[in-house]
C-alpha cells in the first residue's frame, strides 16, 4: 500500500445487511450507528478502517477507496460508511485472517495492534480476534461497537449450527462445546481484549497517528496497553 504504516488498523467484521438481519432491529440501527461514529472518529485519528464483508466468492484481496476508485457497494450492502481513506475487503471464512490477503496486508502496514469490531463476537468478530491474538499482535474488541448473535436462524426459527463453515482451530474447538456454551467460551477468552470505544480512543495519541508514516529503519509502531 504505498509503503505506507498503520501500527493500528480497525478491522471492522460483516457489517452487512445479510448479517444484521439476525439481531432485533433496534440492536442492528444501534450497531450502525455506533459504528458509523467510531469509523469518524478513528478517521480523525489517522487509524484506517478495514471494511471486511463475508461472501460466498473466493476471498478478495484489499480494495483501497480513493477519489479516482470510489466505493461500489456490493449485492450485500455494507451498513457501515466507506469513504476515500478507508479500505474493503470480502472473506468467505469465520476468521478474517483465513483470508492471506489480510494477513499480508497487516505485515506489510507493520500493523501491531488491530480494534475488532462488528458481528458476530461468537463468530466471525470473535474468532478474527482470537486469531489476531494467537499471531501475536494486540487487539481491542469495544463491546458498544461489537455483538453477539441471537444464535437463532431468523429463516428457520431453529439454532444456528456450527458444525458448518468451521475452518480455524478456534471454531472447531467451539463446535465441541453444548450450545448454551458457545457465546460464554468465546467471551472468556477474549476477556483480555474487551473494552470500550471511548477506551480505544483515549488511548489513541492523535499525534502520532494522525498521518500515515513511511516506513523508516527504527520506525517504532504505535501500541496500546489496553485492560
């Protein structure tokens, strides 16, 4: 990406219409609109967002959105805001980082820390941050910018079945557990990384994220201590 270094990415997960339908309507406009805050205000603070969509396509590499290469929203719209500055991109796993184009993305930024937000945390949210975790990078997961799902198919009336698409160690650990387990087990293990977003933003230091930084020899990233 133009050699450029993000020492924090926010990494927001499926924020799209074909997934907010299984939250209560209030819950899925109160997400948005959170998430549509948090997206500006990390903005202000030179932390790029990462747009990742769930498709049934082939994973995607990432899509930068530029002036010249403004967003087109895809069949499943994005809920959340995309605008120049801001990146996108489509997995078709649980964990975003079985996309390789993420994980060489994140190496090649000299990324450190990523904030994890979005849907669902006993899924896709969750387990991306788990995984960002077992690579040993720092993660964040605001838990007023993050869900869990109601574990109820909204087509079907019936729980949700994990014994499909589960292709991190992870989620086949999960899919072990009895179903009134799963959000609990997930939640346990991301206890370190729970937090909130006006946290996140205290901890931000505008000053040496405000703009985006080539990379140098001795470049030291940008980390968080976060709870």
């Amino acid at each position: 990406m133009d050699g450029a270094v993000y020492p924090v990415v926010h990494m927001s997960i499926d924020m799209q219409q074909g997934c907010l339908r299984y939250l209560k309507e209030a819950c899925a406009e109160r997400l948005t609109q959170n998430s549509n805050a948090f997206i500006a205000e990390l903005r202000e603070r030179g932390v790029p967002t990462l747009a990742v969509g769930l498709h049934s396509e082939p994973p995607t590499p990432v899509y930068c959105v530029t002036a010249q290469r403004p967003f087109v929203q895809p069949a499943d719209e994005f809920t959340i805001t995309i605008k120049p500055g801001d990146m996108y991109i489509f997995k078709d796993s649980v964990s975003a980082l079985y996309n390789p184009h993420i994980v060489d993305a994140l190496k090649e930024w000299g990324t450190r820390h990523v904030i994890v937000t979005g849907v669902f945390l006993d899924a896709c949210a969750g387990h991306t941050a788990l995984d960002i975790r077992a690579a040993g990078m720092q993660c964040s997961v605001p838990l007023d910018v993050a869900s869990y799902s109601m574990l109820i198919n909204p087509f079907t009336k019936k729980p949700h079945s994990y014994a499909t698409d589960c292709n991190t160690p992870e989620f086949f650990e999960v899919s072990r557990l009895r179903f009134g387990e799963i959000a609990d087990h997930v939640k346990a293990k991301l206890r370190p990384a729970l937090t909130s977003r006006h946290a996140v933003l205290g901890m931000l230091d505008p000053a040496r994220t405000l703009e985006k930084r080539t990379a140098a020899p001795g470049t030291k990233p940008l980390t968080l201590q976060l709870a």
